[in-house]
C-alpha cells in the first residue's frame, strides 16, 4: 500500500525525494539482528538470549509472591520495572535486557533464597531451576551485557527517529 503510494507521488513529483520511515527500516534492522544464523557469527547467542529474557519476564510477572518482592524493591530503590519485549514496540527487546540488567541484584537474591525452588509440582520446580539457572550464570550475564552494547545505538536511533519533527538532516548526522 504504501509503495504504491511512493511510486505515484514520485511520478508525480519526480523533483522530490520519498524515504520510508526510518525509525521502522531501524526495527527490522533490529529484527534481522536477531534472527541472523550465519556461522561463527557474533550474533547467534541473541536468539537464546531474547528468549531466556522473555521466560525471565514472565515469570516474575507471573508469579505474584515474587512479582510483589520485585516491585516492592524496585520502588524503593526507583529502579526501572521489568520490560516486556513486544513485536509492536520498537526497540523493546533492549529496554527488556536494561530492565533485567539494571535490576540483576534484585533478580540475584530472590532466585538465591533457598525458598525459591520450594514449591509442589515437577514442572513448577524445573521451571524455577531453569530461572535460577539463567540468572546465576555468569556468561548469561556477559551475554546480556554484550547485547545492550551491540543493540544500544540501534535502539538510541529508532527513539530520536520515531518523532514526527525529526528533520532528515538529523538522520545523515546519526551515521
């Protein structure tokens, strides 16, 4: 629809230059970022990484006794609540790994309380082992750092290019 739509305004007006919106050419470019499978390539450990911060989202947010121990924490030492990264909201899957990372103390000493893993049913334990796994794990850890670095500039970009004001000027000077 909208390429249709270039084509006849460039036809019309074939003096002017037509450019899509930069902050979504910036989301898919954030998309193809994670879903690269090249060999040796730098990026693969995202895949894991993005779902691994997703099971770690809902858990806390599923689960209310550790849900209430998290936001009550985060309030008092004003810390940013746990993001969920959704397919509309651009950049979210950053600003889910800066929720995770900036609040990782926290997320530590809930999942290290030996109470965390008591709980009735296999599925429910597993499921509070392999949180607790994630969490623990110091190269996860490195990981996620390493993915708010690489996906920073990306992220910083699709924020200052979703505004409607933002002169084309300002794209060429982000680059």
């Amino acid at each position: 629809m909208y390429r249709s739509a270039w084509n006849i305004l460039q036809e019309k007006y074939n003096d002017k230059f037509f450019y899509g919106c930069v902050a979504h050419a910036l989301n898919l470019l954030f998309g193809d970022i994670m879903s690269l499978h090249i060999s040796n390539n730098t990026f693969e450990f995202m895949k894991d990484l993005q779902n691994d911060a997703i099971d770690i989202v809902k858990f806390f947010k599923n689960h209310h006794q550790f849900n209430f121990a998290l936001r009550y924490h985060m309030r008092e030492e004003k810390r940013i609540q746990l993001v969920t990264p959704g397919a509309t909201r651009w950049a979210s899957f950053y600003y889910c790994l800066l929720s995770i990372v900036s609040n990782l103390q926290l997320l530590t000493d809930l999942v290290s309380n030996l109470n965390f893993i008591e709980v009735t049913g296999l599925l429910a334990k597993e499921i509070r082992i392999k949180i607790r796994s994630i969490i623990l794990n110091i190269d996860w850890i490195n990981n996620l750092k390493l993915a708010i670095d690489i996906l920073y500039p990306v992220s910083k970009a699709i924020k200052m290019f979703q505004s409607d004001s933002v002169p084309i000027s300002d794209i060429y000077k982000c680059y």
